[in-house]
C-alpha cells in the first residue's frame, strides 16, 4: 500500500511555507516539496489585505507543487492571531451498555461543547485533557472500561469566525481545500516536545514575526493556549525608529549585529550603516542596538510570564520553556528567557526530517514542519486520536443552514 501524502501551509506573518511530505513508516516522513514566499498583505496573524495574502499564498503552493511534481488539493493551514481564545468544559454523559465504547467518548466531547460561543466566534479544536469513569479520575483512555458515568475535561479553542473564514478564502483562491485548521503552538509542540516535556510540565512559546504562541502541556496534554499579537517585527520597527533606518535595512541588522542582552556586548564593539538624512554611512554601536533588542524582548517575555501566571500554572513547569519559532535565533535570546521567566529554557527546531530539507533546519520552521505530524496524526487509524479530537465539517453545517434559510426566506 501507497504511504500517504500529507501537505501542511503556514501562513505567518513573515513567511508563507507550503510543505509536501510523503509518510515513512514509525514517524517519520521525508519532504518532497517546499515552497516558501514572503508574505504580503498579513499582519499580527490576520489578513488585512485578501488580495496580495490570496497571491503570496498561490505562489507559496505553485512553487511547492513544481518541486515535488504533486498537484496539492487540500492541506492543513496554521492559524495565528490575537482573536484565538480558549476556555476549559467538562462534559458528562452515562453509560447505557455499561462499558464504554467510542460513541459514549464522542458523546462526552460534544457535551463538553455545549458552552455558551457567541455566534461570531468559531470552533477550531476540542482537545481532551482526561476523563473521570464513576468518580475515577486520572484515565487516559477509557474505551473497554467498565461504568456507568462518564466525565471528560476539554480544552476548547476558538477563533473569530470572520477572520477564519477570509484565511479559508485565500487558501481556496490557490484551489487548494482546507483540510484542517491548526493552531499554531500545536503544530510546533508536535516537532519541538519530548514526551518526558508533555508529561513533566512545560510551555512552548513560538515567537514569530506577528505573534508569539503559547502553548502549557501538563500530563502530556494541553493545558492552556494564548496568542499574544507581538513578535519579532515589533523588535524590527525599533530598531528603526531608534537609529532611523528603514524596516529592510533594519531587518538585516538584527540578523547580522543584534544580540538581546546588552551588559554581554563590549562598548568598543561597532558596525557601520548609512541612516536617513546622511550622506555618510555612519558609526553605531553594538551595545546602543542590544539596549534597544533587550527592552523589547523582555517586554514579550514579562507578557508571557503575565500569561502563565494568568493561567495558574505557573507553578507546575518544571520542564521550563521549549522556545521556537524565526525570533529565537536572536543571540541571547534563551539567557533573557530563562532571567525573565525563573525557568529552565531551551530552543528547538525540527529533527530527523529527510528529503528537501536544506532551509527547514530552522525553529523559524517548526510550525510549518508540524502541521504535517499534525496531519500523520489525523490520519491514523486508530478511533480515537491520543491528543485530540477534531471538530470536523462545521463550515459545512454552516452551508446547509444557510441554504435551508434561503428556502425559508422570501
């Protein structure tokens, strides 16, 4: 039998990264296509332009079709964006036969969905954290066991329907279908985590170039979910505003000079650039750069702090931070971490990839490299997926009532 294809798009901020991976046996898969844009017309996470993202999109997925020979259909998509939100439910169902069988699973995850959503707001994932048979609490799995109620916690993620719906309609302008929405920290803890990480307690925090991701794994499941709408572009602009260059020009210092910690650069330490209004190129210093990286890089990491306080867990992290995404290649970056937060850190990138691998040896694309072990997962055979469960056909449910309201309307 054929392994199966699986194809993931990141739509980021920064970047558009369309991957083709063909499934090799016990985890693993080797990337027959890459097709990696800038993108244009997304800010923050959201589309603010439909026409250039549409574009950046297209040619994202032309490039990845021409270098893997495969037409792409339909694949999973990333979503990002400050209009995620998450809340947790508990959902109770009984047991009528008196051992639990998937319906009875199912069931429960649909109560524990039966949460008041405004009707603006969509269901991107229902992800199941553990269940209580008969008062029992603690179970992994209950499929076979014994009992008569039935409890399961979930961690239930949803984002603003409009903006869902104008990231669905660039994806189709390429012609490709959208499969699956996935949350961005999701997609990166599938590459980036350990198990040993998942079950001690940790948080991954996916920096990009619009937004920084989080994602809090306790028990080896999600625990807790946030979007903050910061990211390394906003590192950028300072740096531009404060030695008066342009976003580009600014762009590529970072890259070549930056570091996040100050008191580690000597003062001798210099590099030269030409700044608006001189004619000169003109001396600046390493340090004055690094004051200007470090208040904003420890501005991102008092909002991720702020966040896991917010959520009550901060006290239950022993495995730290797991930091990724393009923003954790800053020089320094981890040490800035680790004093901030008062956790052990560490940055991750994908591994054990085959195939057209060159540019992906990179944290900037551990959500890109995700999405395909999200889809490995989706496809397994097995009834009930270990770490989540997927809200499937709701734009379709949407379509049907449209159209039955139509019939009803004048």
């Amino acid at each position: 039998m054929e392994e199966p294809v699986v194809v993931g798009i990141d739509i980021g901020t920064t970047k558009v990264c369309t991957l083709v991976a063909r499934v090799e046996g016990e985890r693993g898969f080797r990337i027959l296509g890459v097709g990696i844009e800038p993108s244009q017309g997304i800010r923050k996470g959201t589309i603010v332009d439909l026409s250039a993202a549409s574009q950046s999109i297209a040619r994202s997925v032309e490039k990845a079709q021409r270098s893997s020979g495969l037409e792409i259909t339909s694949a999973l998509v990333s979503l990002a964006g400050s209009h995620v939100a998450s809340v947790n439910s508990r959902g109770v169902v009984g047991i009528s036969g008196g051992i639990i069988d998937q319906d009875d699973v199912a069931r429960a995850l649909e109560s524990a969905q039966a949460v008041a959503i405004p009707h603006n707001r969509e269901i991107i994932h229902v992800i199941q954290r553990g269940f209580t048979v008969d008062g029992q609490d603690g179970i992994r799995m209950p499929i076979g066991m014994h009992g008569y109620r039935l409890e399961v916690e979930g961690h239930i993620i949803t984002a603003a329907a409009a903006t869902v719906e104008n990231l669905r309609q660039c994806v189709q302008a390429s012609g490709v279908q959208v499969s699956q929405f996935v949350l961005n920290p999701l997609a990166s803890a599938e590459v980036v985590l350990s198990e040993t990480e998942r079950q001690m307690g940790t948080v991954v925090c996916d920096i990009g170039g619009g937004t920084t991701d989080m994602a809090i794994y306790i028990d080896g499941d999600v625990w807790h979910t946030m979007v903050l709408a910061v990211g390394g572009n906003h590192v950028t602009s300072d740096i531009a505003h404060g030695l008066r260059l342009a976003l580009s020009q600014a762009e590529e210092i970072k890259k070549q000079y930056g570091y996040a910690i100050e008191a580690e650069i000597d003062d001798n330490d210099t590099f030269t650039t030409r700044s608006f209004g001189e004619e000169q190129a003109v001396q600046i210093s390493r340090r004055d750069l690094a004051h200007i990286i470090e208040a904003r890089v420890e501005e991102i990491f008092q909002l991720v702090l702020q966040e896991i306080k917010r959520s009550g867990y901060d006290g239950l992290l022993p495995a730290g931070m797991v930091l990724t995404g393009g923003t954790s290649l800053l020089p320094g970056i981890r040490s800035l971490a680790s004093q901030v937060l008062g956790l052990p850190v560490r940055i991750a990138r994908p591994e054990n990839l085959y195939g057209l691998v060159d540019q992906l040896d990179s944290p900037a694309y551990s959500t890109s490299v995700g999405l395909l072990s999200w889809a490995m997962l989706m496809s397994e055979t097995s009834p009930a997926p270990r770490r989540s469960s997927w809200k499937g056909g709701k734009a379709i449910d949407w379509d049907t009532l449209r159209s039955f309201l139509r019939r009803l309307l004048p």
